[in-house]
C-alpha cells in the first residue's frame, strides 16, 4: 500500500474510532454479520491460558483482545490508527500498546507468544492464529 493510501485508511479508522463497536454491533449484513460469535470463535480456537502472551495485529478498539484478557493472558496489541489503539487502551487498560510496525517487528523478533492473532477476523475466523 502506497503511503498516501495508507494516511487516507489511517484517517478514515481514526474517525471510524469513536463508533466503530457501534457501527459493527448494529450492521446485520457482511462483513460485521455474526460479528461477536466471530470473536467467541476466535478465542475458543486460541483456547487462551492464564499467562499466555498473546499478539494481537490489528487491535482496533479491542474487542477481540478483551475476551482473551478475560482469560488471564497478557495482551500486545499493535494498530495502525492511533484513534483505534487509544480505544482498545480504554478497553484493555492491562494491554501493551504498539503502532503495527512495531508490534510486527516485535513479532519477527521474539517467538515466545502463545499465539499471534492477525486478519480481520470477521472474514476468516479459523485462519486469524498462527
């Protein structure tokens, strides 16, 4: 993605921000469809541990990283947009906060995570964990 796309997709989730957990909830069509038994899914798949480290790419606003903290595991989120990362601090105020550069460096670095999760989860539920 070009540099100039990618300042116009990072504006656009920094407005989205504020509403985005209402937008998804109230959309019954795709791609929000199912939206929260998608994240179950997601975490019944990653079957979270107690201290299991987990790297969640693309945190938003922290839905997803939420029910995985519920479960005892330490949360990284990395995110693009500042405005979604600051929603996902308020919404997981335990979690590690990076831009997506970083969490992806951090990724390629270090291979002690219990899981990494990536993708838009609401497109492809059982292929997010690796």
């Amino acid at each position: 993605m070009d540099e100039d796309r990618r300042r116009d997709r990072m504006h656009e989730f920094d407005e989205w921000a504020a509403s985005y957990d209402d937008s998804v909830c109230l959309r019954d069509g795709l791609p929000f469809a199912g939206y929260d038994q998608v994240l179950d899914r997601v975490v019944q798949l990653a079957a979270p541990e107690p201290d299991h480290r987990v790297l969640d790419l693309g945190i938003g606003t922290g839905n997803l990283a939420l029910r995985i903290a519920r479960a005892g595991c330490r949360i990284t989120g990395g995110e693009f947009s500042a405005a979604m990362l600051a929603e996902a601090a308020r919404k997981v105020p335990g979690a590690s906060r990076l831009s997506t550069q970083q969490a992806e460096s951090q990724c390629h670095k270090e291979s002690s995570r219990n899981a990494l999760i990536r993708h838009i989860p609401n497109r492809y539920p059982d292929s997010i964990l690796a």
